[in-house]
C-alpha cells in the first residue's frame, strides 16, 4: 500500500482574506506535499443579510464569515475540518447548516457536528492516493444546549455538535465542606435543588456522597482537588465511531477540541485527556489531534502512534470580527452607539491586555506524519508564525517560519510527556 502522508494544523478562526504572495505560496505548496490537510474550523459561514439569528451564548466572541473566506483555505489545500468547538453553534442550528451545507458544497470532508448526534458522531471519509482516511471528531468544550440530539421514535434529532461530557467533582476538606454548607442553608443557592428533593424529583445517582452547591458538585476527601470523569455514553459512543472508521478505512484520525488544563496551565493537558488520547489509539486510532487551549502543548508517541495534546493556532483572526450581537456589547458595557471596533478595543485594551499581548498565541507548529500500512514511519515538526508584534488588522496570519526557537517549549513540553525530539535545520524530528 502507498504511503500516506498528514499534515495537521490547530484552530481556524478566519474572517478576513489571506494576503497572497511569496509567503502564502510557500505555506501552500507545503500542505500540498500531504494528502490530508487537516484544520479545526472555528467560525461559521453565515450569510451578510442578517437573515441568521446570533446564539444567547457563544464560545467567546460570536464567530462569523462570509463562505468566499473558504477560498483560502481551497487555495492553502485544506481538506478536512472539524467542526465541534464551541464556536460551531454561534449563530444556533441554522448557522450550523448553513455552514455545513457551504462546506461539503466546496469539496471539504468534515466531522464532530450535523442535524442530529448520529450524523454528528459519524466519521468523515477522504479518498487519497495512499488509501482511505477517516475522522471522528468531539469536543469537550461547549454549552449544553449546544449537544446535539439523537433521534428517537417519537422526535427527529436537534442538530449540534458531538459532545465528550466532562463531569466534575470537587474534593474538599471536611471543614471547607462544612462552611459551603452553611452558605447553602443561609442563602437561596440550593433553593431549587432542597424543593425537588422535598417533592421526590431530584435525579441524582448518590446525594448522600456529593454536595451540591449551586452549578458544581462537592464531595469530602483527603486532599483538596477537582476529579473529572468522562461521561461513558459519549466515550462508548466515539469508540463505536471509531471501530466504524477502522472498519471503513486504511488511517483513522480522531480530532478533540478541548480548553480544560491542568492546575491552571494552559500547556499542560488534564490527566482525563491524556487518558482518553491513548484510549483512543488503543482501539484503533492512528493519530489523535488536540487543540483548543489556543496554546502549544507537547506530543507524545503512544503505541506506536502520535498524539498531539494542543496544536495551538493556524489561522487566528479574533480581533478582525466584523459584527457582534447585542450582549457582546453589553457585556463590555457598550451601548447601541458603538461600533465594533469598539468592542475590540475593550476585549484587547487597546493591545494592553487579551490574546494581543502574549506570545504563546502567535507561534505554532506544523506536523507532517508519514504512515505505511497503517504505521508510522516518519514525523517533522516545522515552525509556523502568525505575525506577532504586528497590528490586529493583519495579526494572526500564517506563514511558515526559519526560526526553531518558539518550537523549544514545545519540544520541552513533549519531554515532559516522554518524547524526545530532535532539532534539524529546519524542523524537529522523533525517533520512530
């Protein structure tokens, strides 16, 4: 069987076109030499009519482009995107098939989001020289009512994203525990949760051994900590879409969109993920790719098979939106005689605060996996730069960078995970 060759880059926030010229061509012909070009899409393609109504809640800022944007990433070579992030259902149900149906209409394979959860679950398929790629694709970062929902006999489906639930329980001294408990019986936060209990209507699997206080669960133990738990339908559900990808296919790839953290740190991937990337590999996945933190994070070869815990940004264009709904503006204490402009102004103080003032946002990497006979043969990482120092206006435009500088932390970071990497002249590589 031929090789197979992917290129893997991290989230996709476009809404403005990409400068062509030397630096654009290089980028493209560097994609080109892969057969999967892969990207997680983080906008939606809604129409400049103001016929599609913007979400009560978004992933942040409200993502929102004109589908001739997609002309860029055609031109790049991009060809398979994920679309569960918290940014799919921006602008609800209709700004999700609407963005879909332009997708799919210019060629590009997506997965992680559709019209009901088994379209959203389903793997996406892409034919190439080498053989069949599959991708299944879930996030764990969303709001609630943007899951999207299985059919049953009686109701169709509601169209969302494909959703890997993390619950969460807080672990908490015995006196921590004592005085949340005196704040709920002194105040109206359990109000809801005491009435339904009264009435016999509270649904919880064990009361007795956790606390609720308000929206989060609390429990005794030892040591103060979060515990976080996967829930086990959406797992079984991802690994059903992944024995259906192996099945199907000669390479599986499994995309996750995920914010969480370890203690805080951005570059450092929870215990959970970790745990689930190598579930994942181990029942059958050739490469597992992170991203959402907006951060690098380091990579490590499991079984055989890479996985990148955060791919950080490729395209990232937040401080170029060109509209905002009216609790953006409220939020930021603006009123109906602002602009947009405005709204940028506060989100980055004037280039004083936010995503403008770090530079962990504006370098990022680019993988280029070669398989044999669903193997891993080979791995480069090469630097890719988004423009940082330069004005919003034009920061957070890709281009392939000389320097190997920004890739330390992220070769740093994997050798923390157990792998090393091996600085070239160009790129880094690992030892297969």
């Amino acid at each position: 069987m031929p090789k197979i060759n992917v290129i893997a880059a991290g989230d996709c926030f476009i809404n403005r076109d990409l400068p062509k010229g030397t630096e654009f061509e290089q980028l493209a012909r560097f994609f080109n030499q892969a057969d999967v070009r892969f990207c997680n899409f983080e906008s939606t393609l809604c129409d400049t009519t103001n016929t599609l109504f913007p979400a009560a809640s978004s992933g942040g800022t409200w993502a929102q482009t004109h589908h001739r944007i997609l002309d860029n990433l055609s031109a790049l070579g991009i060809n398979t995107l994920s679309l569960a992030n918290n940014h799919i259902m921006d602008y609800s149900h209709a700004g999700l098939q609407m963005t879909t149906k332009h997708l799919v209409e210019r060629g590009f394979k997506v997965a992680g989001a559709g019209n009901n959860l088994r379209e959203a679950a389903a793997p996406t398929y892409l034919e190439t020289q080498g053989g069949r790629v599959a991708m299944v694709a879930a996030t764990t970062t969303f709001h609630d009512h943007n899951r999207a929902g299985e059919q049953t006999p009686d109701l169709s489906g509601r169209p969302g994203l494909n959703p890997l639930r993390v619950e969460t329980v807080h672990q908490i001294s015995a006196d921590a525990l004592a005085v949340l408990k005196q704040i709920a019986q002194s105040t109206d936060i359990n109000a809801e949760l005491a009435y339904a209990a009264q009435k016999g209507s509270l649904i919880s699997d064990d009361p007795d051994q956790v606390f609720y206080f308000g929206d989060y669960d609390f429990q005794q133990g030892p040591e103060s900590k979060s515990i976080h738990t996967l829930n086990a339908h959406d797992v079984e559900r991802i690994f059903q879409s992944i024995d259906e990808a192996k099945s199907q296919s000669d390479l599986v790839m499994v995309s996750l969109h995920s914010h969480q953290m370890k203690l805080g740190d951005a570059h450092t991937p929870p215990e959970f993920l970790q745990h689930f990337a190598r579930q994942c590999i181990e029942r059958g996945a050739h490469i597992f790719l992170g991203h959402g933190p907006h951060h690098n994070r380091g990579m490590e070869v499991y079984q055989g098979c890479p996985i990148f815990y955060g791919l950080g940004n490729f395209i990232f264009h937040n401080l170029t939106v060109a509209k905002q709904p009216w609790e953006m503006y409220e939020l930021l204490g603006l009123r109906h005689g602002n602009r947009v402009t405005d709204v940028l102004d506060r989100l980055d103080g004037n280039g004083s605060k936010g995503y403008k003032k770090h530079r962990e946002y504006w370098t990022s990497f680019l993988p280029v996996c070669e398989f044999e006979h669903g193997k891993m043969t080979s791995l480069k990482i090469y630097p890719c730069d988004l423009g940082e120092g330069e004005h919003r206006h034009t920061l957070g435009t890709p281009r392939l960078s000389s320097s190997l500088a920004s890739l330390e932390m992220f070769a740093q970071l994997s050798r923390q995970l157990g792998t090393e990497l091996q600085f070239g002249e160009d790129h880094l590589t690992v030892s297969i």
